[in-house]
C-alpha cells in the first residue's frame, strides 16, 4: 500500500460518517464538530452504532476515552462492547451515552488540590472535534475517543479543555480583527507543527542502566573522548537499524492520521529528529502526544529505548519540541505570509504586531509554561534557546517596524517604502538566509517558532498561553481599530505604531547565546529564571490570574491547580533523580572504585617488597595515581552523604517548600556528585564497570 492508502486507515473521519449515518444525523455531528452543539440522545446512539461498526469490522474488541490528564501524557481506561440482551444473549453494545461520558476513577490522577480524593469523580467527555481512531499493540487494537477531563465540580482536569478554550478565544479576537480590516467575517483557527527531537539507544544497555529506566536520563555517565564536536552526525546516513524503527512509527502514526513528513538525524550522536506536516492547533497538539505514545511503543518493538528526556546525557545537546505557530482564515489563508498586496500586507502586518506585542507582554508567562526539571538542564545552556524571552523577525521585518515607529508623518513616499519593503518579504523569506536559530521566539517567513518547549512535554500548555497571549494582544488593538473607521494605510501605520514602539524590548536579532544578550536582556527588564521554581512563581501573581480569568483559557482555581501539579512533577522528578544517582554510587561505582583502590594497593605493595629500593620511583609515582584515587573516592562519599542529608532535609519539610529547595539544595549537590563518580569512571578498571558508558550507549548500536 502506499503512503496516501494507509493514511488515516485507522481514523473515522467525516468523509467516513457521512458513508455511515443518516443524513440529518450527520448534520447534527457536523454541528457539533463545528459549532459544539451538543448531540441529542437518539443521534449520539445512532453515531455510536456506527462507530462501533466500522471499529468491530477492524477487530476491534474496547474502547476507551483517550485523555490527556496534567501528568502530561495521555490516559486510557479500556471497557468491552460485550453486552448482555434482555435473553442473556451476549451482543455487541455501545450506546450514545457510553460514546458522549465516562466516569474513570479520577482520584489517581493529579488534580493540584481542586479535587479531594473522597469527592474523586472525575469525567472524560467525547471532544467531537478530534476524529476518533484505533490503536494497536501488538495483536490487540483498541477504539480511542478523544475526550476532555473534568471533576465533578466542572473543573477541567486534563491540558486539552484549556487548549480548546484557548483556541476559541483566539478565533473570537482574531476573527473580529480580521472583519475590522478587511469587512470578511471569517473563522480563523490556531495552527500548529511539532517538530519532535528524541534520542534512541539499544535496549539492552538501556536497561542495565538503573537511571534510564527509572528517570530516564543518565543522572551519571563521563564524557566520551568524542561527542558531537566533529558535527558528523547532523543529516547523516540513517543508521539501518534506526530507519527502520522510523519507518514502523511512521506507517503507525500514518494509520492514525498522523501527517509526518520528515525525519532526519539531528546534532549530537544517536539523536533525531521528526516533523509533521502543520494542522489544527487541536488535533496537532493530539498528533504529538500519538507520535510520543506511539515511538515508545515501536521502540520496544525494535529492542530499542527512545528517550524524550529534555537532557539524557551531560555534555552533548539535549532535545526540544519546536512549536511552529500560526493563524489560519476561514478561506485557507495564513494570516502570518506577507503577500504582493498592500491591503493583504495591512493585514499580516497588524497580526504580526499582536503576536510581538503579546510575546512582549506574555512572554515571561509563556516561558513559564515550558518550565520543567528536564528542560532547566537546557534554557541557558548553551544549546537551546535561553530562559529569556524574545522575538526575531529579520532584518527586512525590523527595518519597516523601525520606520514605523520613526517616521514623523507618514506621506505618500514613506507609505509607498513601507509597502514596498513588505512586497518583498516572500522573496527574502524563501531564500530562508535570515534565520536565527538562537532565538526562542522566531519569524520564519509564514508562523512563528517557539523553539524552548521540551522534547517531553504536551504541547497544550505553551500552545494555550500563546493562543491566549495573542487573543489578549489583538482585543486591545481592535479597541484601536474598531475607531480609526476606513482603514488606510497611514491609518493602521499610525494605530500600530504605539504598540511597536511599547513592545521594542522584546525584539532581539543577535546570538541569544552569548553572555553580552544575558547583559542586555538584564538591562531591558527582560526576566531570565533559570529554574522551575523561580518560573512558575511568575504563574501564581495577580497578573498571572487576570490573564488566564480574562482570556477564560483557565479559571483562577484551575490556574492554581496546573501550577501546583508542575511543581510536585517537579519536586518528585528530582526526588527520584536524586535518589537513583545515590543508589548508582553505591552499588556500582563506589563498588568498583574500591575493588580497584584495593587492588592497586595491593600490587603497590607487592611491587614494593619485591623490589625494594629499586622501585622507588615507579612506587612514588604510581602512589600519588593511587592517592588520587582514594581521595576522589572520600569525595564521593563526602558528596553523597551530603546529598542524602539535603534530601532528607528535603522530605521533612512542607510539600510547598519541595520544590523549591530541590532546586536550590539538591540539584547542586548532585551536580558535585556527579562530577566525582564522573572522574572515577575514566580512572577505574573498565573490566569491573558495570554500567554501559556513554561511549555504548550513544555509539553502539
Ligand atoms: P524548519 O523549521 O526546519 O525550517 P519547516 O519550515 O519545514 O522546517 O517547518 C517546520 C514545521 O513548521 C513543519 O512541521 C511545518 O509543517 C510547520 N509549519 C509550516 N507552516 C506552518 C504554519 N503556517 N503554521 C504552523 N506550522 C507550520
Ligand atoms: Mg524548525
């Protein structure tokens, strides 16, 4: 079969109700897929019947709402269609209800205190909007319906309600700018494409490794003599091995509907990268978390381990999920390309504006939402864009937005330079030379990159706070626009120009890499928390509140129930890191380094009484190596005995503290750790290592 016949082979889309159901019934599905009406009772029963028809015809035996809880992956709870009739006779049943609600037992899933266990309802509830589909593992396959989480309460419980909220609001605000510019009431939809960075090692050193398996990074491991610095990894040859794992996850992610484009091997060494083509921010956001489901899976099924850890090895890059963002018209149109009209260019022009003036205003916020214990080892460091938030346009794009702002007046000649510069924008962009790729928030032509969100993460959060951010920026502008009446080019220049000049600290073109950006960042006002904690707290402020209660993404309980989730993963991510490197030492390297210790003294001594005199200097030399040795093992231990007390320390404080404290007390404890046993590892014999190095497992496979 080819590529286009398996797509979508597993997924009930309309073109496929619309075979199956009764006209006036697919209309009504229609509506609620567009409109969100909510089905009647006999519609819902006759759309579940046709649902199970054509899962059953596919073997299918469960089904399950697929939902995504705060945990940030997806969650499942499969229930039989065997039924009973009224003889007993059993039969196949999936009734509209069963198909609309569900009730899992929601008291094991975090709800951030909204929820007390012993009011532990919880409901998922069909999300129309996203077709439903099958999945397979193995020999069994399983009907998926996408569904919203929420408590018994009405508050939503899971990333998706929000992301659909938010998806809303940017229709409502963009949608009314767009009728303000061009008097064409259209929709318009967020758009969205993941790019999925991942690593991927052979399994049987994965799971000799007690820190992949339990924390999946390697909290201890040398640098091998060569990492990523020849940089001849980076669009190589596809190992075998590996394109074939690629291969499998792509007719699988191919059958779900899916649309994955291309693969490729990324920067350091075992590490690679898949991209979609871009969709619907909702169904993109449902895409990720297959494609990460999905890769686990097929991984296991190829003996190899894929890890979506932001930072699995020290020293080479770690990896992210890039956001590619735009807004799409109801008539296709990307709302974000600058085109060869004037009136076209008006339009992206004041789109482009908003999204700059919301990074300008959200920006700290939308950071924030990617904050997390795996993605603090990147922000900062070097390799990923850092913890500071700012937006790259190019050259071209910043030169009209600074002619904007200065020009005096604007007459026939400036206008006609504005225009021009913007008609040539698609030339410049195609050429695709004016790229940053050090920036966290960047132009690329037609949609903006939001380039520090983590390899692991749900894309719901930062999509949400984005869609939010820009719906925010647009309504304050339309209060403009809705006054300027006809609206000319002088007009609109004159209306955008307070808000480029007010969001001007926000744009950055040079290397956010370097120390003097952090200099200059730190001059404008432009926050740069490097940590979890101190990220997050920007969440639970006022300001925080009235953002997420004013754009309704997230009611001000539900805001406080998301941060105080992030903040125990965080707290227990650590916990666990901390816990697993302390075991490692003592089981495997202070193990090894002692039976060497002993041995080397051993065959000092030995040496010494043979020899005598006559073996001085081998005897002073290799003492001082011996020397050496045994005092980075009383490091190690001093390191550890001090990491253990901290976090003990730790656990006897209040929860709300963990967090913090882990941050301030025992990640840098592990760091000095690490870096004894690290040292250890290149001085011990290897024959008695036990642990797979980083020498297997990124070059071995
Ligand atoms: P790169 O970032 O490496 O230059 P591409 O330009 O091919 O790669 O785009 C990366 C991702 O951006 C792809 O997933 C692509 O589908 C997505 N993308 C392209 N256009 C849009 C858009 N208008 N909205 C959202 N995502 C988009
Ligand atoms: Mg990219």
């Amino acid at each position: 079969m080819t590529s286009a016949e398996i797509f979508g082979s597993h997924v009930l889309d309309l073109q496929t109700f619309k075979k199956r159901l009764p006209k006036p019934t697919f209309h009504a599905l229609r509506d609620a897929i567009k409109k969100g009406i909510q089905l009647d009772g006999p519609h819902a029963d006759t759309i579940a019947q046709a649902i199970m028809e054509w899962a059953v015809a596919k073997g299918v035996t469960h089904y399950t709402h697929w939902f995504q809880p705060m945990t940030g992956h997806s969650a499942q709870k499969h229930d039989a269609f065997l039924s009973f009739d009224a003889n007993m006779q059993p039969i196949d049943r999936f009734s509209g209800n069963q198909l609309i609600q569900s009730e899992p037992d929601a008291s094991s899933f975090p709800s951030g205190g909204t929820r007390t266990t012993f009011e532990a309802r919880g409901y998922t509830a069909w999300d129309p909007s996203s077709p439903v589909f099958i999945t397979k593992t193995g020999a069994v396959s399983v009907l998926c319906i996408p569904s919203v989480f929420f408590s018994y309460t009405g508050h939503a419980l899971d990333t998706k309600t929000p992301l659909l909220r938010s998806v809303k609001k940017l229709n409502e605000a963009a949608g009314a700018a767009l009728e303000l510019l061009t008097g064409k009431k259209l929709s318009v939809s967020a758009t969205l494409g993941c790019e999925q960075e991942y690593f991927l090692v052979d399994r049987k050193w994965h799971d000799m490794r007690p820190d992949l398996i339990m924390a999946g990074r390697t909290v201890l491991g040398a640098s091998p003599a060569k990492g990523q610095q020849m940089e001849d990894h980076y669009f190589g040859a596809i190992k075998s091995r590996v394109l074939a794992f690629m291969e499998d996850l792509e007719t699988q992610l191919y059958e779900l509907g899916v649309p994955c484009k291309t693969r490729h091997n990324e920067v350091a060494p075992h590490q690679y990268e898949m991209a979609p083509i871009f969709g619907d921010a909702n169904l993109a956001a449902d895409n990720n978390q297959l494609v990460m489901e999905v890769a686990r899976k097929v991984a296991l099924e190829h003996d190899l381990a894929i890890l979506l850890h932001e930072k699995p090895f020290a020293g080479v890059n770690g990896s992210g999920k890039h956001l590619n963002w735009s807004m799409s018209a109801g008539d296709g149109r990307n709302l974000l390309e600058p085109g060869h009209t004037p009136q076209n260019n008006l339009t992206f022009l004041y789109f482009l504006v908003a999204v700059v003036n919301a990074i300008h205003k959200r920006g700290d916020l939308l950071r924030a939402t990617i904050a997390s214990a795996g993605n603090d080892h990147r922000l900062g460091a070097n390799e990923a864009p850092p913890a500071i938030m700012s937006v790259f346009l190019g050259s071209q794009l910043t030169n009209i937005l600074d002619t904007i702002e200065k020009v005096d007046t604007f007459n026939e000649e400036t206008v006609a330079s504005i225009d021009l510069g913007l008609s040539e924008l698609p030339n410049i962009m195609v050429d695709r030379t004016d790229r940053n790729r050090t920036s966290p928030f960047a132009f690329t032509g037609n949609k903006f990159e939001f380039r520090a969100c983590g390899s692991s993460h749900s894309v719901s959060f930062p999509v949400s706070a984005l869609n939010a951010a820009v719906a925010e920026s647009l309504l304050e502008m339309n209060a403009k626009l809705e006054d300027i009446g006809q609206v000319t080019e002088k007009a609109l220049f004159e209306l955008l120009r307070p808000f480029i000049s007010a969001s001007k600290n926000v744009r950055f073109e040079g290397n956010n890499y370097s120390d003097e950006w952090a200099a200059e960042a730190a001059k404008r006002g432009l926050s740069n928390l490097k940590t979890t904690p101190e990220a997050l707290a920007l969440w639970q402020t006022d300001e925080a509140q009235q953002f997420v209660t004013s754009t309704g993404f997230l009611s001000g309980l539900e805001l406080g129930a998301v941060i105080n989730v992030r903040l125990e993963q965080y707290a227990k991510h650590l916990d666990i890191e901390a816990s697993t490197m302390l075991r490692m030492i003592d089981n495997f390297v202070l193990p090894a380094a002692v039976s060497f210790q002993g041995e080397t003294a051993a065959s000092l001594s030995a040496l010494s009484e043979a020899l005598g005199e006559r073996a001085a200097k081998a005897v002073t030399v290799q003492a001082d190596r011996l020397a050496n040795l045994a005092e980075t093992i009383a490091n190690l231990i001093e390191a550890r005995n001090s990491l253990e007390a901290e976090l003990e320390a730790v656990h006897e404080m209040p929860e709300d503290d963990h967090a913090l404290a882990m941050a301030q007390r025992v990640v840098p404890r592990m760091d000095t750790a690490r870096g004894f046993a690290d040292t250890l590892e290149t001085i011990v014999d290897a024959s008695t290592w036990e642990l797979p190095t980083y020498n297997e497992l990124l070059f071995l496979m």
